[in-house]
C-alpha cells in the first residue's frame, strides 16, 4: 500500500465539476472528508465510485444551502443526518457527523457531533475509520486503521463489545471485511464477536440476508463460513447447516458434509445463486442417512429434502421468490448426471428451462469437491454441451402437439384425469420425439388412455 500515491488518487477521486459545485456551495465552513469504503478501496488500488461524505454541517444547513445553489437533494435519511445530493452522472452521499456509542440504524433523532474523530470512533472497523479531508488533502486516523489495512487485520474500533451492541450486523461484517477478503480478525475482536453472537437474532432477516450473501459471494467465502461457524454465528443465519457439521460421507468424498459444501461454495462464480445453490445443496444428507448392510452408507433422495430446506431457509431470509424458485430449482436437480443419454437431457431441458447454464457451471464445480474429481470434467461438460444442442436444435420436444382440449374431446370430463394424461403423453414424447406429432399422440391416447 503505497499512501502517498493513494493520496494521488485520493484527489484525482474527488476532482469533479459535482465535488467542486458541492464544495462552493457549503462554503469553507463544512469541513468535508471522504468516508467509507471509498477511502479504504482507493488506499488499496481498488475503484470505488461510491462517494460518501461527511460533514460539520447539520442537516437542515446542508439542505438550505444546496438549495440555494440549484443542487437537487434527496433526503433519503434525513433522521440520520443522511441526504443524496443529485448531479446528472453521480449522487453523492452527505451526511451530518455523528456522535459514538449508538447504532446506525437505531431510531429516534440522531446526535450529532461537531468533529470528524468523534465521528469515526462511532464507526466499526479501523479500516473503515479512515477519512480524507477536502480541505487539507490528509488522511484522518485516529485509530490506526492505516497499519491494520497494510497488516490485512479487522480491529473493532475501541471497545470491541460497545461496537457489536451498537449494532450486532457488524459481527457478520467483521468476517465479511476479514475472513473472506483474506484478513485475520484481532483477537480481542473475535473474542468479543464470539460472545456477543447470539444478539445476532435481534437483527432483521433482510439485513441478514443481503450481509450473507455479500459474504459468500467474497474472496474467501470458504474460510469465512469456518469463522462465522467459530464463532457461533452460522448457527443463528443458518440453523439448516448445523447438522453437516463433521458428518462423515461415504467413500465417494474426502470431506464431511460441511467441508464438502465449502468445497463447492469455493469452485463455484461468484454469483448469488451459484453460491446460495452450494451453500444448501447438501444440507439434506444427514436427514437422509441410511447404511447398508455392507455398512456403506447412503443419502438417497437427499436432493428433495435439501430442496425443502432450502426454500425454507430462504424464505425465512426474505429472498425473492425468482431466487427462492432457481436456488430450488438447482439443488432440486444437480444430482442428475452430465453423462447422460439424449432422453436425459431432454428431461433437464424440461425441468431447468434457462438454469441450464448455471446448472452446468454447478456441476462442474459440484465435481471438484468430490473425493476424485474428474480429470476430464471440462470434456464432459462440452460432451453434455454438444448433445444439448443437437436436442434442442430438434425442437420437436419442446411443445406437446395436442392440448386439455384434445383430450376432452373423448369425453373425459375437466379435471385431474386430463393432466395425468398429458404428462403421461409428455414422457413418451421426452424418450421418443417423433411421437410428438397431433395424429400419433391422439392414437396413443386413446389406445392407452381412455377407456372403451
């Protein structure tokens, strides 16, 4: 981390015609500083094109000035001191400087605070209690947050416990800004984390929700997990994934079930539902154990029970229904095979619709975390990929030729009766699609369906 070009950068960051209207506009009194990831990020070479600053202006000032000068403002948290100010390519975030010791997010009236040092012993980590001050072009850091970003260390700011009960959210930032960006946790911080987890449970699911996913879609959500699980948090986000932890598989993986999941979660992209799909693919396998008299042991159907709790989990979490339904959808059938005949693909392409690519990219990855993983897996992936397109360039699968209407025209009266019968029509067009033709199928109806 070379300071002196992340001052350069710094400048370049904020020498815009919106930073230069803004600081005209607040006059030399409102002692602007950068905050936030912003100076963390560029510090680390990284871009940033979040601008958060602070200010000493109280909020009611900042919004008549602003006014004054023409500049539209949004107060998207006036109660905090938080309003956008809104230029035609950037908004930028301005907020009155805050007093310690209350949370964020709390409610009531905010109190506010005449310093920026004030400001940032409120916030949580030390590398995110750095600012940058407009005026003087020098990083404000009151708590060293400069050596512990060069020595990759998340350091609660100040009395750790205070930090986590101002807001217990930051437990799961903790391992999100550590762990799984490659940091290690202070000692004194973990230590506190670790005792404080179980106020986790007063946080909202949604807050939970957007936090996890952040950290699984990381750098290292792998290792992150082992600390959320160290700590006690996993137990609280997920209740779903305790029961993998250290329960043995079979001959066929090197790892339990929890490891196995990490395993994946790591060979999987990084997005939302690839990694949501990892996470809860397996959960099901310990309430799906059986041994056989060979003493092997199986974990029949636990595809279907890892679906069940799934969607529980993440309905509880407050996802959407889409995801709730493609994280469903891929854990529902990521047991099927990529060796497989066409009748089989024809199947997947019924089922997954347009999760057929992130199904094949969790495979692979799924593939990986096996006890041997298959040197040829990118080979059968493209097998699986050339087959797929030879079925769907065929296309005469895709719609059944005859419809309820149909059916009913043998006297079969609406009801349960005429979907079986069209799903039954559905399989034998899957395993012979030349049957898919209006005279054949109403033919095969008849002679196997509707009785004489």
């Amino acid at each position: 981390m070379d300071l002196n070009q992340g001052l350069v950068q710094l400048k370049c960051l904020l020498n815009t015609d919106a930073i230069n209207k803004l600081r005209t506009a607040l006059g030399s009194e409102a002692q602007l500083h950068l905050v936030g990831g912003a100076v963390r990020d560029t510090l680390l070479g990284k871009e940033n094109h979040d601008i958060d600053l602070t200010t000493k202006l109280k909020p009611e000032e900042v919004l008549s000035l602003l006014k004054k000068a023409g500049i539209r403002t949004e107060p998207t948290g006036i109660e905090h001191g938080t309003l956008l100010a809104v230029f035609a390519d950037i908004q930028i975030e301005l907020t009155t400087f805050r007093a310690p010791g209350r949370a964020r997010t709390a409610r009531g009236p905010e109190i506010f605070s005449t310093s920026i040092e004030q400001d940032l012993a409120g916030r949580d980590f030390t590398i995110n209690a750095l600012a940058y001050s407009l005026d003087s072009n020098k990083i404000v850091d009151p708590f060293n947050g400069l050596a512990d970003l060069a020595q990759n260390t998340i350091r609660a700011v100040g009395d750790p416990d205070a930090r986590f009960m101002e807001d217990p959210l930051r437990i799961l930032r903790m391992v999100r800004f550590g762990p799984a960006n490659k940091r290690n946790i202070e000692e004194h911080t973990f230590a506190s984390a670790k005792k404080l987890a179980p106020h986790i449970d007063d946080i909202s699911q949604e807050r939970i929700r957007d936090e996890f996913i952040k950290i699984i879609c990381a750098q290292s959500p792998a290792e992150a997990l082992r600390k959320l699980r160290e700590c006690g948090a996993l137990d609280i986000v997920l209740p779903e994934i305790v029961p993998s932890y250290d329960f043995e598989q079979n001959e066929f993986h090197r790892f339990d079930v929890f490891e196995h999941t990490l395993a994946v979660l790591e060979n999987c992209p990084n997005t939302p539902l690839l990694r949501l799909t990892a996470v809860f693919h397996d959960v099901g396998k310990p309430a799906t154990l059986s041994v056989g008299p060979d003493g092997r042991r199986h974990f029949y159907k636990h595809e279907i029970v890892s679906t069940n709790m799934t969607k529980t989990a993440l309905k509880r979490l407050r996802c959407s229904n889409q995801m709730i339904k493609e994280v469903g959808s891929l854990v529902r059938y990521h047991m099927r095979p990529l060796n497989c005949g066409p009748a089989a693909v024809r199947r997947l392409v019924r089922d997954l619709g347009p999760l057929m690519e992130p199904w094949l990219e969790f495979k692979a990855a799924d593939s990986k975390g096996a006890k041997v993983a298959p040197k040829d897996i990118n080979q059968m992936v493209q097998n699986f990929r050339g087959l797929l397109k030879t079925e769907l360039s065929r296309g005469d699968f895709l719609k059944l030729a005859v419809s309820g209407d149909d059916i009913k025209n043998f006297g079969i009266a609406e009801g349960p009766v005429i979907g079986h019968i069209l799903n039954a029509l559905r399989e034998l067009v899957l395993n012979e699609p030349e049957l898919n033709d209006r005279d054949k199928l109403l033919k095969l109806a008849r002679e196997k369906f509707v009785k004489q």
